[in-house]
C-alpha cells in the first residue's frame, strides 16, 4: 500500500509559514523582512511558494516567531522530496550493482 502524503507537504514551506505564522501577526511582506534584514523581494519570494527555504531564512525565522530552524528545514526538505517524487518514473538510472563482501 503507498504512503499517503501529509496535507502540509502540498504546499510550499513559504506559503505554510504566510499562511500560520506571518499572517496571523498581521505582517506585510515588507514589514517582516526589514524585520529580519532581507529584501522584500527574497521575503516575498518565499511567502508566495515561489522559492524554497534557505536555512539562513530558517534561523531568521527561529530568531523572529521562536520556531524551530531544524524543523522548517526538515519540512523544506520533505516537501522538496515529495515534489521529486511526484514524477521520480521519468527518471531513467542504470542500478549500480551492488560491490561483494570484502572488495
């Protein structure tokens, strides 16, 4: 039976992040990265799923909401590997076969 995928890894980690935690504080996306030193563009960017998590967002927004960094890059991480494996059949590999005990 395959593994169904969690609801939250349909969304991009950024959209998640605007949708449970810079909205409910009511933040632009440019109030919230001159709170953090970026560019409005870099925070726009990834609040609109249009970017991936970097991990100096992730402690950015460790620092600024107390969310774990190492869980947002966790769920960067799975939501990259749900993507990939969404059309991991077009992908053509030639196994490598496996080495003999010793060698």
């Amino acid at each position: 039976m395959p593994l169904k995928m969690h609801r939250s890894l349909h969304a991009p980690v950024g959209e998640w992040l605007n949708q449970e935690i810079v909205q409910p504080y009511g933040f632009s996306p440019t109030t919230l990265a001159r709170k953090f030193g970026v560019t409005r563009q870099a925070m726009s960017t990834l609040l609109n799923g249009r970017a991936g998590l970097s991990a100096d967002m992730a402690i950015r927004f460790e620092k600024g909401f107390g969310i774990s960094a190492d869980t947002l890059m966790r769920m960067q991480a799975a939501y990259d590997l749900a993507q990939a494996r969404a059309h991991e059949d077009q992908l053509e590999v030639d196994r490598v076969p496996t080495l003999a005990a010793g060698q």
